[in-house]
C-alpha cells in the first residue's frame, strides 16, 4: 500500500482551502428565519385561550424558542389605549397581528395596510365595516367571527327564561366605549321584549364602576343581568361573577370564564377553539398565504355552561332538559 507523503507547503495549501470552505457550510445549516408573532386583547390575559393558540401554532412547526417568538399586548378594556399598544407592537415588526375583538381589529387596520391582521373574536366584520365581503376580505385583514351576527345576544336571554320564566326585570350590564355596544344592545332588548321583559342597561366603562352599576340594578329590583361582550368585562370576570352572586342576580354571559368564577350560565362559541383556528390562520400567512385569500370563517363550536352550585345558591333548580343541553356543568 502506498501512501503520499505531503510538503509542507502543499498542507499549508490544503488546510487553507478548508478552512476557506467551513464558512460556506456553516451558512448551509443556518436555522430558518425566526417568526415574529404579535398577540393582542383588547381583553386581559386568558392562560387557556392563549395556549390554544401557541398549540395552534405549533401544530404547524412554529415553536417558541426554536423558530418563532411571540410579542403579547393586553389592553383588559382600555378603548382609549388600543392605538397606542398597537403602535407598539408594530414597532417589533411582526410578521403577523392576531387580535381578539371588533374594536382590536379596527385599531389594527388603522394602524397599518401591510402587516397581516387575524382577529379571533369579531362579532359581524361586514356590519362593523371592517371588509365588504365575508368571503373575499380587504387587503391585509381575515379572521374568524364570534358569532353569526348579533343575534346570540338574544339566545342569552333564551336561556334566561328557560331556566326561571317568571323572570320580570332584566338588567343589561354594557361598556359604552365599546363599538359592539349599541348592536348588541338592540339586539338583547329585542328579543327582551318579545318576552314582555322590562329591561334597563346599567353603564360600566372602568372596573371601578362596576359596584355602582349592581348597586343601581339592586335598587332597581332588577331579577337578572346580562352582560354584553365586552374586553374589560371578560378582564373583570371574577369581580363581576361576585357581584352578581352577592346582588342574587340570575346572570348570563358570552364567555365560559363568568361561570368559572361563580355565575350562573354561559353561552356563547368556545373562545379557545377560535384562537386555536386563529393560529391556523396565521400560521398560513407566515407559509406565503395572503390575508385577501383566506375567507372569514364563522364560529363552529358553541358552549353552554351552567354552573348548579349557583343554581342552588340562588334557591333555583335547573330542570334536567336544560342540563342535558350544557356542554359543561360545574357541580
């Protein structure tokens, strides 16, 4: 066997050319570009809604640490302060905004035509002059609705007088800086009425207002309340759930988390499920979808829980018909 004998200078020469050649395949194995994710509510933190959507995510290759980082913003019902965080967090340059609500999205789209905009929870996009079409969306915006319209709102107070007809006085518990406020509104006093319901909407916009607004139901003899969908009620879940409780008002809401706390019922579609759908989306923009290609999708899971240790709290007996209808009863 014969082996060569290297000079000196031909090993110079050969370790030089690779070393020249280590650069090269270092670049060949650099990591794929990190995805930058803003996540703004115009709500408060939720644990459950948003690890459904860092699952969402993930269950399309976007994993915190390795190739995507997540920005979060939470306004917990500051409307006044929704531009400026939204500022903010564009200031990070995402890749994608995923919103929650209405009035999220709005600001969003002021805010800026190019970055990709997903909100979760819109209540009804064309009504509320966020697009022209459902199905063909506006340049940078798509997302998934809350509901079918407005109309869910009046479900709730279905329910009301399914669990307790003789139900009189209906309180409304509304935010008036919310944009969504006067559509739901209308529609609950609608269907209120056609229950021959006396209804009063009682005013909330800071969280410091809410033991005034159930002291004036309380002095109004109002016999339940409904709140509306609103960023800084869903914050304020277990102090308003409390008051309820305290006033011994039937109470129902759109959002899971109210009863939870200790109020009465829910209903409404499963927030979680939308941000889950919400990660979807987005995880399609950062693939090379485009926003204007990705129809609005309405919601497709809806939730009905009823807490009985209120029912029994409040001397009231949830007939059995009604229990088999919940999705989720917390005993």
């Amino acid at each position: 066997m014969h082996f060569r004998q290297w000079n000196r200078r031909e090993l110079v020469a050969l370790l030089g050319a690779a070393a020249a050649a280590w650069p090269l395949a270092a670049n060949s194995q650099q990591p794929a570009k990190t995805a930058r994710v803003g996540f703004f509510r115009q709500a408060g933190p939720n644990e459950k809604d948003f690890n459904a959507f860092r699952n969402g995510l993930r269950a399309q290759g976007f994993v915190e640490g390795q190739n995507l980082s997540i920005e979060e913003r939470y306004a917990a019902g500051a409307y006044d302060k929704l531009s400026e965080l939204i500022a903010d967090l564009l200031r990070l340059k995402p890749d994608v905004i995923v919103v929650d609500g209405t009035a999220a999205a709005k600001a969003a789209k002021a805010a800026t035509s190019e970055v990709p905009i997903v909100f979760a929870l819109g209540a009804d996009p064309v009504a509320d002059g966020l697009m022209r079409s459902l199905a063909r969306p506006d340049a940078n915006l798509t997302g998934f609705t809350l509901t079918a319209g407005y109309q869910v709102a009046g479900k709730r107070v279905e329910l009301l007088k399914d669990i307790k007809p003789d139900v009189a006085r209906l309180a409304v518990l509304v935010n008036p800086n919310n944009p969504t406020t006067d559509r739901y509104l209308r529609e609950t006093e609608t269907v209120a009425q056609s229950f021959s319901l006396v209804v009063q909407k009682f005013e909330a916009s800071r969280a410091d207002d809410l033991p005034a607004a159930f002291a004036a139901m309380a002095q109004w003899r109002a016999d339940a309340v409904t709140t509306l969908s609103d960023g800084m009620f869903f914050s304020q879940s277990r102090r308003i759930a409390g008051l309820a409780r305290e006033s011994r008002l039937l109470a129902v809401h759109p959002e899971a988390a109210f009863v939870e706390a200790g109020s009465l019922v829910s209903y409404g579609p499963s927030l979680s499920d939308l941000f889950q759908r919400a990660a979807w989306y987005a995880g399609k923009i950062l693939n090379g979808a485009k926003p204007a290609d990705l129809p609005v999708e309405q919601p497709s899971k809806f939730d009905l829980v009823v807490n009985v240790r209120t029912a029994e709290f409040l001397g009231l007996t949830i007939s059995r018909d009604f229990l088999l209808r919940a999705d989720d009863v917390i005993e």
